[in-house]
C-alpha cells in the first residue's frame, strides 16, 4: 500500500529543493534578473491579478483545516493566552 503522506512530503521537499537548484543555477549564469524572485516581483507589477492569484494559492494551501490526529496534539501543547 502506498503511503500517500510520505510521498506528500517528499514531493514537497523536491520541489523547494528543486526551485532553490534552479534559482541557483539561474543567478550564477544569468545574474540577479533571471532569478524566480526577480520574476515573480516583474510578474507581479505587470500582472495584479497573478499576486491575487498567489495569494489565493497561499490561502488555500496554510488556510486552517479540520485538526486531525496530529494537529490536535500539535494545538494541545499550545501555551493558551
């Protein structure tokens, strides 16, 4: 049986780690310019509604669910206030 949570969490550390490779790479032959921070800012100027939409995308992904086992045991050990 595949563990799907585990492929979760690889998929997500290979894509940072692959964004960081790359933008790396993009700085160290194109200069600062050819960077993915550089061309999400441009983006962002020439296109509002690409920050909307990555905003979107942001909200969706942090948005609080439902507590599952471990976010209920991760919320217990909160210091209340």
């Amino acid at each position: 049986m595949i563990n799907w949570k585990k492929w979760t969490a690889i998929f997500i550390v290979s894509v940072i780690v692959s964004i960081a490779v790359y933008d790396g790479i993009a700085i160290a032959n194109g200069g600062t310019e050819a960077s993915v921070s550089h061309m999400l800012i441009t983006w962002s100027y020439q296109y509002p509604a690409f920050t909307f939409l990555m905003g979107f995308a942001m909200g969706h992904l942090f948005w609080r669910m439902r507590d599952t086992q471990v976010t209920a045991e991760l919320t217990k050990h909160e210091d209340p206030k």
